[in-house]
C-alpha cells in the first residue's frame, strides 16, 4: 500500500492541475505515468453544456474506435432461429431467447454489450430493472436493436464504444489502453469527441464541451484544452 501510496502522489505531482494540456502532451504525460504491473485502461471525462435531466439534452451514442478499445468484450444477443445462428457465427458469446431471459433474471449476466432483435425486445422490455442499471438495455439508436446481427456483434467485438451523459453533464468513456501507441490513444479520443460533438442535442445551448480531462486507471487526471483535441 505505502508503494501504491507513493506512485500515486509522484503521478500526481507530475501534472499541473492548474494547467490546460495539449492533447499530445496530455496523452505523452499519461502513458510515462501508467506504471501499474497490469494494462491500465485510458478513459476521458467531459462535462457538457447540457441538463440530462431534460430528454431534448440527452446525449447518447456509439463510436466505432479506430484502434479497438483494448477490451475482450463478451457480447449476448437475443434472438431466435437464423438470427441466432448468425449471431454464433459472428462470434457472439452468449445467444438465446426466453433461456437467456431466465438468466439474466437470476443474475447471471455473462455479457459485457446487449444486442437483440426487434421482435426480441417485447421480452428484453421485461429486464429494463436489471439491464437498464448497468447501462446494457438494446437501443436502436446506438445499433444494438437491429436486424443486421453480424454487424452489430462485429462492432461490439471491433471496437465500438457506447456512451451516454451522466447526471451533471458529465461522460466518461474509456478509449484504450495504456499498451497503445502515443497515435493510436490519440486517434481513438480524437474519434470519440467528434462522435460525442455529432451527438450534440438540439437542447444544448452555448458551449457544448466545457471541460475534457483524460486519465489512466491508476494515472493523474489532467485537464485538456478542448481546442486541441480537434487539432491533434
């Protein structure tokens, strides 16, 4: 713990809090300081000019990562009969219908993304109070209630990205690893701002970004000038 203790505040004196980074300074600073014995995920935070609360500043999409996300994700999929033999063949890890259903209900989630097909979602509808928490409910809107299964779990497995602002306007996302080049961090953060600047809501009003900071899974946060991150 005292090591631990000790990594963590000479990371932290590293960074000037005070300071808006460039981008590529930024993402050079967190991958000298992702020192952990195992492969720290690289996450953004942004706080935006928006109010949650209200359904027209809802802020919600996919973003297919250049570089993939890092991530071994486990894909479940509703469906039945053809569907649900091409979601085994695109490689989907968990297939079903009513079985599936019963599982999740008992607890037993072996998934990391949730896909179903349309004529599914009347059954997935009833799991809303365990999927909806843990932000793995199907939704059109970001590809995960379609017909075109194989797509959407080779996305899932590829490298696409949900995400969804949180209560305060805020969204966290996580767009790599560590173990990436300075170029593909850069790439892959540099597509989730222009997917989440797509997103933006006809609600919002003024500044739509108003802070961005990056991170690593035991790194300092620092702070990120958001010019710079269209530019990088």
């Amino acid at each position: 713990m005292a090591k631990s203790g000790k990594r963590v505040r000479n990371n932290g004196e590293a960074v000037d809090r005070n300071k808006l980074y460039d981008l590529s300074e930024a993402v050079k600073l967190l991958k000298q300081h992702a020192n952990a014995k195992f492969d720290e995920t690289i996450e953004i935070a942004m706080n935006l000019g928006v109010d949650p609360r209200h359904a027209d500043q809802m802020v919600r999409g996919v973003c297919n990562l250049p570089n993939g996300s890092g991530r071994n994700v486990r894909v479940g999929v509703f469906a039945k009969d053809a569907k649900a033999d091409e979601a085994r063949e695109a490689g989907a890890d968990v297939v079903g219908a009513e079985d599936l259903m019963e599982e999740v209900q008992k607890g037993k989630i072996d998934f990391d993304r949730c896909i179903a097909t349309p004529d599914m979602m009347p059954l997935v509808g009833r799991l809303g109070k365990v999927l909806g928490p843990r932000g793995m409910m199907p939704n059109p809107k970001v590809g995960t209630v379609t017909m075109d299964i194989a797509a959407a779990v080779a996305a899932a497995k590829g490298g696409a990205v949900e995400f969804r602002v949180e209560k305060a306007g805020i969204l966290h996302v996580g767009v790599g690893k560590a173990s990436f080049s300075e170029e593909a961090i850069l790439q892959n953060i540099q597509a989730l701002a222009e997917a989440v600047s797509r997103s933006r809501p006809s609600g919002a009003k003024g500044t739509f970004v108003k802070r961005f900071a990056v991170t690593s899974t035991m790194g300092p946060g620092i702070h990120v000038d958001p010019t710079s991150v269209s530019n990088a």
